[in-house]
C-alpha cells in the first residue's frame, strides 16, 4: 500500500522567502503526483500535477519537481506572501487510479 | 462556470441511522470520488466511480454505499452510522485520470 508522508506538518515562514514543501512516498510506480492547496472550512484546489513521465511543472511562482527513483516530489514557492498562507497537500497516484494523500503542511506566510 | 457541489455542509446524526451526503458536478466528468479527512490520516478514498452505472470500491469502504445513476451525482449513503464515521467528507471530480481532481467544499458529519 501507498505511503504519503509530508514533512514538516506546519512551518512559518517571514513574507518574501522562497521555501520549499517535501513530499515522499514509498511505491515509486505511481501514474502521476498532484499538490493541492486547501483553505480553512473548504475544499482543495489543484495547483499542480506532474505526470510520471515528467520531472517538472512550473505555474506563477509556484514550481513543483518528481523524482519517481527516490519517492520524493517538492513543491517550490517563490517570493511567498501572506495570501499563501494554507495546508498543502499532495497526493500520488498509483496505476490502479487510487490517490494516497499526504498529511499536509500547514504554512503560515508573516507579513 | 462549472462546479461541483456537496450538501449538506454540516449534519449532525445520531448512531445507527441511515445518512446520505449529495454530491453534484456540472462539469460533465466522468470520474468522481469519495473521501474522507480525518486529523492524522489525510484523505483516505471510500468509493469512486468512472461512469454511470459504475462503481469501485477505495481503501476505506465499509458501511458506506454508493450509486451513480447520471453523469452528474454521486450520492454517499451511510447505511448504520457509526461514531467512528464523524468526519469531515470530500466528492471531487475529473474527466481523466491524468487531470486534476475537482473537489466540493465537503460536509461536516458528525455521529453522536
């Protein structure tokens, strides 16, 4: 079975830093990896989605990397900014189309 | 513009009863999703479907049911509510399974 670990759980971080969130899981025959970002009391919302035969996807500031031989996808955020401030999660899925999800880190951007 | 829609947002139950969560997509996808988020597990997926008359059964299926009658609902029936279903409840949808997942605001349950 698919293990999804996100580490650290929460992290803070000044207004302005570039952090990265790290993502591993333990079956590398994964179809695709997907980040999600969710906002207190409601659902979440796609950022990005990296198919297995890609090493990268970039939108905005956002910047995502998978690297299927060690288990492990980083999401990049550029120049962060309070508005960042939420969980995020990420979620691989394996060829039977079955998402496992991470647990999340929740990031707090100071302004 | 498209979307996908849970209700109720909140519902409180008592054990042993019989719950249906409504999940609706206006996006005219074939895939939708169960899941549910508990503090410590993420979301761990209950039931899925790829199409009318289709369904599948997720890593945490039992005492819950699913029927997929249309394109557009997924309704999610919790046959004998337990205490240990109080949760937090997420429907998402896709067209493929190499898109990304549409998800609903989720429901709120909880089983006294």
């Amino acid at each position: 079975k698919q293990e999804v670990t996100q580490i650290p759980a929460a992290l803070s971080v000044p207004e302005g830093e570039n952090l990265v969130l790290n993502c591993s899981f333990t079956d590398s025959a994964i179809y695709n990896l997907q980040w999600f970002r969710q906002d207190p009391g409601k659902g979440l919302t796609s950022l990005l989605l990296i198919q297995s035969s890609q090493r990268e996807q970039t939108s905005g500031r956002l910047n995502a990397s998978l690297d299927k031989s060690s288990g492990r996808s980083t999401l990049y955020i550029a120049a962060s900014q309070p508005g960042d401030s939420a969980t995020y999660l990420c979620a691989a899925m394996n060829t039977g189309n079955q998402f496992y999800f991470g647990t999340g880190t929740s990031l707090t951007v100071i302004p | 513009d498209a979307e996908i829609t849970q209700s109720p947002r909140h519902k409180i139950t008592e054990t042993g009863r019989q719950v249906t969560l409504a999940c609706h997509q206006t996006w005219n996808h074939n895939n939708m999703f169960w899941y549910r988020q508990d503090l410590g597990h993420g979301l761990r997926l209950i039931h899925y479907s790829y199409g009318v008359h289709d369904t599948n059964k997720g890593e945490v299926s039992d005492g819950y049911s699913v029927s997929r009658s249309n394109t557009e609902d997924l309704p999610l029936t919790l046959e004998s509510a337990a205490s240990s279903q109080t949760s937090v409840y997420f429907c998402a949808s896709s067209e493929f399974s190499w898109e990304p997942q549409h998800f609903g605001d989720g429901t709120r349950l909880s089983i006294l």
